[in-house]
C-alpha cells in the first residue's frame, strides 16, 4: 500500500478505509482482500 498519498487526495480518509470503499466499488481489481495490519513486522 501506498501509505505516502495526500490525505486529500483520499478525500481525508485513511489509506486502508480508501481501498475498503475502492474495494467495494470495483471488487475485480482487487486480487487479495484489504487488511489493516497494525504493529511491528514479524
């Protein structure tokens, strides 16, 4: 994901709740499903 977006380039909305409604709007373009994954990297 592309955390580096302009918030009003989203509509001043979090990145992850951008691709949920992109998501919704256009399912096909979407090969895994949208997860927001807090925390450090194991």
């Amino acid at each position: 994901y592309n955390h580096h977006l302009p918030q009003k380039a989203l509509g001043h909305e979090a990145p992850v709740q951008a691709l949920k409604k992109w998501k919704m709007k256009a399912p096909d373009l979407f090969v895994k499903n949208v997860r927001n994954h807090p925390g450090p990297d194991r």
